[in-house]
C-alpha cells in the first residue's frame, strides 16, 4: 500500500463559486476516505477570482501545489 510506504495521495476539489454555498460531506465518505489514507484538498475560489482563474477547457492548466502533512 502506497501509506505503508511512506506514500501519500490525496483527492483534490477546486470548487468555484458564485455566492454563498454549501455541501455536506457525509460520514460514510470520510470514512473511506480515511480507511484508504487518502487526504481531501479543498480549494475554493470566491466570485472574483472565479472570473479571473483560467479553467481546463479554455487552455488554463490545472495543477496541486505540495499539500502540507500533518
């Protein structure tokens, strides 16, 4: 297993929004995601830098920065 190994992999949400928002991550999810030692990253981006990133399909690039451990 990746984790066993000094490994790590996480799940990495860029979510872009345009007012006020909400989800809910249910119990069952965080569960998995923790029996598979996966971490969750989220990155949320507010009204304004939602109009200013570049996305995917427009010729942007996606990418994931080093997380932190912890």
């Amino acid at each position: 297993m990746l984790h066993d190994t000094g490994g790590r992999a996480e799940i990495f949400v860029g979510w872009f929004i345009n007012g006020n928002t909400g989800d809910v991550l249910p119990p069952g999810l965080l569960g998995a995601l923790a029996a598979l030692h996966l971490d969750l990253a989220l990155d949320i981006y507010p009204p304004d830098q939602a109009k200013t990133q570049p996305s995917a399909s427009a010729g942007g690039s996606v990418s994931a920065g080093p997380a932190a451990t912890g």
